[in-house]
C-alpha cells in the first residue's frame, strides 16, 4: 500500500467538493483524508494500491455536480491512513 497527496484545482470551493469526494471515496472504502487549502485548492490524501488510484482519481476529478476540476498534481505522502476517509478543517 502507498499514500498518496493531491492538490486539485479548479473551481473546487463552495460547490460540496469535499462532501461529495468524502461520501464517494467511503463507498470506495478508501482511507484518507480532503481539506480546503487557503489559496483556493483542495488537498486530498490517500492510502490504497496502486491498482485503486485511477478510481480515487476518477473520484477527485468527478467532485461534485457545481465543481470543475481544471488540474490534479499528484505526490507521495509519508502518512499512512487505515480508518475511514474524512473531511479536515
């Protein structure tokens, strides 16, 4: 299993973004974690094989009906998540 950071951006803010990342990923039983970030991205991080990351992309790029996603940067993260997947403030 690795851990994954992505930076989405796009019209991602004030449009249940997160909400709708959050429920998805759940029914996907993913573990991890999406926050707004100050200059108008979202953040989101993921623990998974690497055979599930295009269904987490597939989530991160569907967002939510209001959302455009314009861009997601992908990196390695050193957190490892193994409980549910949350919305951090």
């Amino acid at each position: 299993m690795e851990s994954y950071r992505f930076i989405i951006i796009g019209h991602v803010q004030g449009v249940y973004y997160r909400k709708n990342v959050q429920e998805n990923a759940h029914k996907e039983r993913f573990s991890g974690y999406v926050k707004n970030l100050s200059d108008g991205s979202v953040e989101a991080c993921v623990t998974c094989d690497e055979t599930h990351l295009d269904t987490f992309l597939d989530i991160l790029q569907k967002g939510s009906p209001s959302s455009i996603v314009h861009e997601v940067k992908k990196f390695h993260c050193d957190e490892n998540f193994s409980k549910n997947f949350e919305i951090r403030y």
